[in-house]
C-alpha cells in the first residue's frame, strides 16, 4: 500500500518532494527537509479532526494528510494546491493454490491403463 501511495503523488503534476509516516516512523523521504516534514507530521497527527493541513512556504503548498494508516507530507508546486484524493483499491495480491504436486504411482497407472483402453491396445473390462 505505501508504494502506491508513493506511486501515485510522484505521478502528481507539481510534484516537490515528500514523506511517508506508518506508525509514527518516517518510512519514505525524497526532497523535503527533515525537520519540516516532522513539525507538519507532528501538528497534522494532534489535529485529530482535520482531514488535512496546508502550509504555504516560498511558492509551495506543503500538504499533510492520511491515506489509509499512513499520514503523507506532500509538498507541491503553487500556492493552495488540492489535496489529492487517493482511493487505493483492495490488495492485488491473489491467493495462492497449493502448490502442484507429482501424481502418484497408483494415480499414474490408472491414468496409463485409461489412455491405453482408449486407444485399444488394452481389453475393456
């Protein structure tokens, strides 16, 4: 999920830099200052109600926001750009089968003897 997310805001147009929270940890930084990233990580997580902040520095928009469990900080080119709605869809990952296995001898030589009556060669029964 949090490649995804990175995926999709390196994809954005404006794209500045930013970084990735999962658990209160940094997971993912590009471009951004640590110590800024932080601060607006930190004031986005105790504004509990707000569905995300915007800080407007030198002709960026710096956006934190959530995604999922994950709180992302943004920062984009221009003054009050949207935040991006992300809707990750379910993982994409399919359930595995168990894995093939080898027929058994017996399997094999019923399975022999049914192609060999099928063509004759042995008596039908």
């Amino acid at each position: 999920m949090i490649k995804a997310v990175i995926d999709l805001i390196r994809d954005m147009p404006g794209y500045a830099g930013m970084a990735v929270y999962f658990s209160y940890n940094c997971v993912y930084s590009d471009l951004l200052d640590r110590k800024l990233v932080d601060g607006m990580c930190d004031l986005y997580i105790e504004s509990l109600h707000a569905e995300a902040i915007t800080a407007i520095v030198r002709g960026y928009s710096i956006l934190a926001f959530s995604v999922g469990d994950i709180v992302v900080v943004a920062r984009f080119e221009g003054r009050y750009s949207r935040v991006p709605a992300i809707i990750l869809e379910t993982d994409d990952i399919a359930p595995a089968g168990p894995a093939p296995r080898l027929i058994s001898r017996e399997e094999a030589r019923r399975e022999a003897q049914q192609l060999l009556r099928s063509f004759h060669i042995l008596p039908q029964d």
